[in-house]
C-alpha cells in the first residue's frame, strides 16, 4: 500500500469527527451517525485507491450507511479492503460522554476479515502481553499472566469491558481476583486501542461486543504490537448460517491476530470526538474546527499523533 494513505485516511476521519461531534450532548445518535456517514463517504471519494467496505455499517439497501460491498476512493490502484465505523459511540456522542471515535482500517485487498454483525467475545491487550493470555483460560489465569509481563500487581491491573448484565458473572470473578475494573457505556474499539498505550491505564478488554469492532481493533493492535483474540457468538441459526457463508468454517473457532488480519501491513486512523483517554475530542471556535487524531502503520510500526485546525468557511462540504 502507497505511504500516503496514512495521511489520507485522516482526513477521513477528521471530516466524520467534525460533522458528528456537532450533535454532542443532543441526544440523537441516529443524526449524529449520518453526520459522519455522509462526511466520510465525501472524502472517501476523493482518495486515489480502489476500496471495498468489508467492515461497515449494514448492507446495501441501508444507505446512507456505508455499506458492506461498496466501491470507495477515485477506482485505481492500490486495491485495498476498508473497515469503518463513522462514529463508534453513538449513544456517547448523544450523551455526551467520553471517548467517542471516528475510526477506519485498511490492508490489502482479502486482508481483513469479513466479520457478521454479531457478536464476538474478546479478549485484547498490549504489546507487554502478547502471547501471555488465552481466551478460553480462566479469568485469573489471564489476570496473573498480565500481570507478571507488566511487571504489575493484580491489585494494579485495570480491565476495561463494557457495562452490560451479560458481563456481570465476568465482573465479580474480576474483582474476586483483585484486579480493578474500569465500566465503559460504549466504544470497546478506543478500550482496545488503550490495551498499546500505558499512559491510558488500559491492561486489559475483557467481554463481548461488536464482531465489527473486534476488527477495527485488531488493525489498531496489529500497528501497536498488541495482540486480541476473538470468537463470534451467533444467537440463532440464521447467524451461524451467516458466518458460514462469509466464509468461516467454524463460526466457533477462536479468531486470532492472523485470523482477523492477514499480511504484514495494514494502517488505522481515529480521531477523537468527544474526549478520551487518548485523544481530545473536537474543538468548534466560530469557523473553526481543531482536531486530535492517531494515525498507524503496520509494516513500519509508525504510529503519529496530529492536532488538525481547520477553516471551515473554507471547506464547507467538510473534505477537508
């Protein structure tokens, strides 16, 4: 893949951060999530690449959304797969809560996987921990294991996972071994991405979410040296005959690194909506908008932060 994405990419996400983060606190996910949609979907077009949405947000007949299968970028070379989430966090944004993203991944072309909207259990952590933790060991296992490759108590473990009742069985055997747990209401892609970063006090997610996500993230840890392991849990037999035929076998194998991306490059952008742990959300000032984005490469193990001022007046269909 040509260097230059990474850049691109940015302007990509900026665009959906600025147009989404204009619904903060309005309490209506649904227009904040076609504010971004629409924004991306602009840039995306602008961008010399050939795209196919492999991670996105419904199917055809659901557009606005950027939908699994379409075309993105001007058509030529390179060829690439592309994930997005618009906004991931919608129901932050409209609460105005933390940590809300705009997000996108790409590799080469039949690199990611071809993940169901479903969900998947997950277990993810960074670079310290890779090859330490299995998602099928017991809780404490995992825990004890993190802990000794960070050089950690467990008393000093933070396990990020998100506040829903399925997790509560999770959580108490969590708190039963010591360790300490950080409830997020969304956003199991940022808690992923925190795992590769140690200023964020992220050692581990824990719990199911999104199989799209799980993708995302994957990119973000692929870039950072971290590692997540996944496995999809259809609820019915129309989602277990949905895995099958995108292409799993064993729609309950466990999914590791190679599994959800495949090859040695592959590059992730976010920037940040509302405030996190990790980037500052978006900044209106009159006619203007600053940003803070993170941008990574997988091949050179890259990774940029970039603060972003732009002139709206100047760019008022946000291509920026």
């Amino acid at each position: 893949m040509e260097r230059s994405l990474t850049m691109e990419l940015v302007r990509v996400t900026e665009a959906a951060a600025v147009a989404s983060a204009r619904w903060m606190g309005f309490g209506k996910k649904d227009e904040a999530d076609e504010a971004a949609t629409s924004a991306m979907r602009k840039v995306f077009d602008t961008i010399p690449m050939r795209g196919t949405v492999v991670i996105g947000e419904g199917e055809m007949d659901e557009a606005p959304m950027l939908y699994i299968g379409e075309r993105l970028g001007l058509g030529y070379l390179p060829e690439v797969d592309v994930a997005v989430d618009p906004l991931e966090g919608t129901n932050i944004v409209a609460k105005g809560l933390w940590n809300a993203l705009s997000v996108v991944a790409i590799s080469e072309r039949g690199g990611l996987l071809h993940a169901p909207d479903m969900y998947m259990d997950k277990i993810a952590v960074g670079p310290r921990a890779v090859g330490k933790v299995d998602i099928d060991a017991p809780i404490e296992d995992n825990l004890k294991a993190v802990a000794s490759a960070s050089g950690k108590d467990i008393a000093d473990l933070v396990i990020a996972t998100l506040d829903r009742p399925r997790h509560n069985q999770m959580i108490e055997a969590v708190r039963k071994a010591g360790a300490r747990i950080k409830l997020i209401p969304d956003g199991d892609v940022a808690a992923a991405v925190h795992t590769g970063f140690s200023d964020t006090d992220v050692d581990i997610l824990l719990g199911s979410g999104g199989a799209p996500e799980g993708v995302l993230a994957a990119v973000a840890l692929k870039c950072l040296g971290g590692e997540i392991q996944g496995r999809l849990l259809p609820e019915n037999e129309e989602q277990f005959q949905r895995c099958i035929r995108m292409g799993l076998k064993d729609p309950k194998q466990v999914l590791r690194m190679e599994d959800l991306v495949k090859g040695d490059d592959a590059i992730f952008a976010a920037t940040g909506v509302t405030d996190g742990e990790l980037l500052k959300g978006v900044r209106y000032q009159g006619l203007t908008a600053k940003t803070q984005s993170v941008v990574m490469r997988a091949k050179t193990g890259t990774i940029r932060f970039i603060d972003g001022t732009h002139r709206l007046e100047k760019k008022p269909n946000l291509v920026l």
